[in-house]
C-alpha cells in the first residue's frame, strides 16, 4: 500500500469517525470515499483491513540479509556463541563490515564473512521460536 493509499485510509477513517450526526458528512471531511456510495464503507473496510495486515506484519522480528545490514537496517544482533540476543545499533565501520553499539555500550564489529555462520542480526527482537526455526545458512544466499 502506497503513502497516498495509507493518507486516503487514514483521511476515511477520520471522517466515517466525525459523523457525530452531521449531515451530509462526507462533503463536510472531504471524505475520499464519497464517490464510491452507498459502499463507501464497505471499501473502506477493506482497505484498513489491507492496511492493519501490512502494518502487524512489518511489526514481525525478520532475519536480514547482509546487504539490509549494510544499509542500517539491524536492530538486534545474534551471536552463535551467545545464549541470548543483543540489542545493538548499527553504523558503518568503514571495511565493508558493520560496527555495533551493544546495550552494555561495547563496541563490536562482526566480520562479513561469518554472516550467517557466527552471527545474524534482526530488525527486532524475535522470540526463541523464531530464532530456533531461522537456519543460519539459508541468510548467507539472501
């Protein structure tokens, strides 16, 4: 769902909720559904239902690829000799690899090669299960 498309959810939603008794509601909000009466509703409906979907989805913890590391993109690095997973944050160390800032304010930086083997990072915290059934081999070929 595109920025406009989230706007015009937004923009319906607000309007449907500002009713209050008001006639001719929609041309008072300017609502962007009005062209489609009497199911204006009905499509609105729809489409916060897409909408809520794709935002519970990107709220789910996903492994991420070497290159989404490189774009900044890692929240939470995984050590394979590590019991649990680490909060870090990512900047560029300058060689290719990432440096990150661990929550005990350590300054570590995984090399590239062990991606996938030693260490995996996520865009969130995932639970055990998740961490269980993501194979680390298979993030080296994403």
């Amino acid at each position: 769902m595109t920025e406009q498309d989230r706007d015009k959810v937004l923009h319906g939603l607000d309007s449907c909720g500002f009713c209050d008794g008001i006639p001719n509601v929609c041309d008072v909000t300017d609502c962007p559904y009005k062209e489609d009466s009497p199911w204006c509703t009905h499509y609105l409906a729809h489409d916060a239902g897409v909408l809520i979907g794709e935002l519970l989805k990107a709220q789910k913890p996903k492994a991420l690829a070497l290159d989404e590391i490189h774009r900044g993109m890692a929240v939470w690095l995984e050590d394979v000799d590590k019991a649990d997973v680490i909060l870090a944050i990512g900047g560029s160390s300058g060689g290719g690899c990432k440096c990150f800032i661990t929550v005990d304010d350590r300054s570590i930086a995984p090399h590239d090669c062990d991606y996938g083997v030693r260490w995996r990072a996520w865009t969130r915290e995932p639970t055990a299960e998740q961490r269980r059934e993501t194979h680390w081999a298979c993030l080296r070929r994403m």
